[in-house]
C-alpha cells in the first residue's frame, strides 16, 4: 500500500488499533421491538457484547422534597441506640445527593469513651478511599497537633460534619449540611464527650448555630446544646489543619487554642 494513498494509511491505521469487525450493511432501528435479528446481525452479538456495560442501568431516583428530607433524618437519628445503629441509619439514608457521588461512608474513628470529640467539615480524596477521617495530609498534621498536648488520634474521637466526600472537596452547602446535621447531633449525643473541638468554621458554623467566620469564632469557649438533655458542653473553634497547611503562619494562635484545650480537659477531670 502505498504511503501517499490517504485510504491505505487509514486502513492501516485501523488495523494497527485493533479495529477488525466492519458495520453492517443493513441498517437495524434499535427502538423497535418487533425487529428480529437477521444472521448477519446475530454473528455480530459476540463482538457487540464485548463493548456493552455490564453494569446494570441506573434506577431513577425519586424525588424527595428537602422538608421531608430534614424529617427523615431528625427521625432516623434519633431512634438510633448506639454507635453501629447510627451508622446503619447512615447508610440508609438518601436525604444527601454526596452519597450518590462518593467512594465510601466516612463514619468516624478514635475511642467512642473519649472525653474530647473532634468534628471537622467533610472526607477529602484519601479520606473517601480508606473509610476514615482525617488520614491524609491534614489527618497528619492533626495527630501532630494532639500529640503536642498529650493527646493521641486513639485517645479521642473524630468525625465530621458531612460522613460523603463533596466532589473536588468543594465546599459543602447548606442544604447537604442540614441534612447530615441530625446524624452529628446524635452522634455527638451518643459519645457525650466533655469537650468538643470545631475543626474550621464549616464545623462551627454547623454545630453553634452561628454565622460567623472562624476567624470570629476560635479563641474563645463557646458553648454547645444537647437539646433533648438540655445539657452544655463546652466547645472550641479552632482553624482546620487543611488550612494551617495552606498558611502555617497560623500555627501560633492553633497553638494557643490547643493549649488552652489541654488546660479545660484537666479542669473538667
């Protein structure tokens, strides 16, 4: 074949791809029904099915209003008795479109006893691969930061607000934050730690009620509600260690936070 002919080096070309199936040469309507394949058509099925999905189609989801959303998991949460209850609850739940578009359920991970809870934003990549928070770079950094104090990632408990990875760690909205809120309420019921730790101001926002930026909101104890018990438990912004890792000029007043942390968790013992 000759290099100057545009046909023969497409042919080739298509050869070199691994192209060896033509088309046919009738032309087949896929939309009826009542077609009935010819032999030709039937001898090219094998070759047809090595391109097809096998995954089966997606199930249309139904529409769900947003109240009725909210309503679903306040009650769902509520009725949940214990740590594994809450996540199988979790799990079952469709209220939050993250759930469609995330890897894993990032539930939580430490000592349910712990006297400190932690709670950040949401999963990042490597959070959403493995199940767990806080285990990549900015989990590093936490465990540094809880080491300084005399504090280890096993002696206290961490989750976060959304337990769904938003995609591109975007920030999460307001709608996925309402919807998840009742799980973290009973999950921070169901742990009943001394102290809570607001990991940035997505977490602190959430949880207090407020409108404020963390800039606002950290060097200073706030107090967090359990409604049902009417109970006060002391709670602390402080800056999120995904950003210390973007500005660790920062470090200094999480320092000061973290040690004023170490001094409430003797106080309260």
């Amino acid at each position: 074949m000759s290099k100057d002919n545009p046909m023969s080096e497409l042919l080739k070309w298509y050869i070199d791809s691994g192209v060896d199936v033509f088309l046919n040469e009738l032309p087949v309507c896929r939309l009826s029904q009542s077609v009935v394949p010819t032999s030709q058509e039937k001898n090219t099925e094998t070759n047809q099915r090595l391109f097809q999905s096998e995954s089966p189609p997606l199930k249309p989801r139904k529409l769900v209003s947003r109240e009725n959303s909210l309503e679903t998991a306040s009650n769902s949460a509520k009725s949940a008795l214990n740590l594994g209850d809450l996540r199988e609850r979790l799990e079952a739940f469709d209220g939050c479109p993250l759930k469609q578009t995330a890897k894993t359920l990032v539930f939580g991970a430490g000592d349910p006893e712990a006297q400190i809870m932690l709670i950040g934003e949401a999963p990042g990549a490597e959070e959403d691969r493995q199940g767990e928070p806080f285990v990549g770079p900015a989990g590093l950094l936490l465990e540094k930061m809880l080491n300084s104090i005399g504090l280890s990632r096993n002696s206290v408990y961490i989750t976060n607000i959304l337990p769904w990875r938003p995609p591109g760690n975007r920030s999460p909205s307001d709608t996925e934050i309402a919807a998840c809120l009742p799980f973290v309420q009973r999950h921070i019921e169901l742990i009943a730690p001394r102290i809570i730790v607001m990991l940035g101001g997505t977490s602190a926002k959430a949880l207090l009620n407020r409108s404020e930026g963390i800039m606002r909101l950290r060097g200073k104890w706030l107090d967090y509600r359990i409604e049902p018990l009417n109970t006060l438990i002391p709670a602390r912004a402080i800056l999120h260690p995904a950003y210390l890792l973007r500005q660790p000029a920062q470090k200094r007043e999480t320092w000061i936070d973290l040690l004023a942390i170490q001094e409430k968790l003797h106080e309260t013992r």
